[in-house]
C-alpha cells in the first residue's frame, strides 16, 4: 500500500523534538525506514521563522527531489510581504506548489475575510487546499470556534485540520464535517479506539487524509491505526494516499 504523508517537515526547528530531520535528504531516510513514498512537507523555518524566509528554504531544499511536495506558508498581504497574488500564483506554478500552511499563532495574524479575503478567494478560484494544525493553533475549545469560523467565512475552501489530538475530538468536528463538505481531517493523531472505521461508516473514507505529523509525533502511530482499523482495503487506500491524489490532481495552478 501507498502512504503519502499530509502533514511531514523538516529543518531545525526552535524546540527541537527528540527526533527529526534537519535536511530534506534526511526526511527522505525517515520516510524510507517507514515505507512511506511520497509526502507534502512544509520546513520548519515557514512555522518558526517567517513565510518570507521559510518559503524560499523549503524550495531550495526540495529541488529536484520528486518524493516530497512543498507547500507555502501565508500571511495577509496588506504589509506586503509575500507580494501580491500574482506574484504568488507565478512562484506556485514555477515551483508545482498545490498547498498552503497557516499559522496564525505564530506569525499573528487574524483568520478572517477580512485579513486573508484575496487568499481565500484565490484558494477557492483554484482549490489550493489550506492546511492548519488544530492543535498549534490554539487547540481543544479555541481551536475549533477558529476552524468554524474560517469556515463560516469561506465555506467552499478545502480545509484540511491537522494534529486534532489523541483523545477523539470527534464530538468538535463531526457537526462540522457534516455542514461543510470541503472540511478534510488528517490522522496523525485520530488515535480513538475504532475512531477510523466509525468515521468511514458514517461520512465515507474520502474525509481523512494520511499524516504522521512528523517530527512532532512517530510516524509509526499513524501507520499503525491506518493498517489495523476495521476499514476496507480500498478506503484504507483512500486515505493512505488516493484523498491526497485527488486533492492536489483538482488544484489549477
């Protein structure tokens, strides 16, 4: 089975985690020792440091190697930072980027119309999906009126909420998945004994995306709920990989 991970980085990170990859070479070494193919990744640098500086690592670190698919991190373009979105939409397509990353604990910066409305409208325009880390961003309570919010705001983005935690949160997300039908979950940490295979019967496999989450979380967790959950072999290739696929397939640069 294939396994493409949604959610992996690399670089050097300012709390460093007890294990991780500081090159894109050795993000490839790790995804080899787990069997994983192909992963979206984002460095570390786009989270800890700046999407000005972070966006151009990650790219020149990524260059010419086929596995591991960038992603930008963005902030509001009204100080002018990142330029404007043409200048984007052409760095996207220069580089085959299908994704963007939020953080907007880190980089303070308000997820609303109102800060991000020509983002939102060109990730709806070209269904560049938009992922963000529950977990980072707040978590638990507070981090889910955000993603309701975002998605109240943009209800045709393609959301795609990451790390939302080990103790199922299924009670936060499921009223939303069932109102927007853009909303997508990564696994990394969809640990809930017969979590998966509850979620597939009611909503379907199309929903759930694989992530490790690495270097934060092993990515043999998510490895091991996915190959053992009580699914079918076509929806455990669904998420392993084919949601994924499909995701970027459907983004025009």
């Amino acid at each position: 089975m294939k396994f493409f991970d949604c959610n992996a980085s690399f670089g050097t990170s300012m709390i460093r985690p007890i294990r991780f990859a500081e090159s894109a070479q050795e993000l490839l070494n790790e995804m080899d020792y787990y069997g994983i193919s192909e992963a979206l990744v984002y460095h570390a640098r786009q989270r800890d440091d700046s999407p000005l500086v972070g966006n151009e690592i990650l790219l020149k670190e990524i260059n010419g190697l086929d596995r591991l698919h960038g992603t930008f991190a963005i902030l509001p373009l009204q100080t002018g930072e990142l330029g404007s979105l043409e200048v984007i939409s052409q760095r996207m397509k220069a580089a085959n980027v299908r994704a963007f990353w939020a953080y907007p604990a880190e980089h303070k910066y308000l997820m609303t119309r109102t800060a991000l409305d020509p983002l939102y409208d060109l990730m709806v325009e070209r269904q560049i999906p938009l992922f963000i880390s529950v977990n980072e961003s707040c978590g638990g309570i507070s981090g889910w009126y955000l993603i309701e919010n975002i998605l109240s705001e943009a209800e045709d983005l393609t959301l795609v909420v990451t790390e939302h935690g080990s103790w199922g949160h299924d009670r936060f997300f499921r009223p939303l998945v069932e109102k927007y039908e853009n909303l997508y979950l990564d696994i990394s940490r969809y640990e809930l004994d017969g979590g998966i295979s509850d979620f597939c019967g009611k909503y379907g496999a199309d929903r759930l995306l694989f992530g490790t989450g690495f270097p934060k979380w092993n990515p043999g967790c998510s490895i091991l709920t996915l190959t053992h959950a009580d699914i079918t072999t076509k929806e455990r290739e669904m998420i392993a990989s084919g949601n994924l696929e499909s995701m970027l397939r459907r983004v025009r640069l």
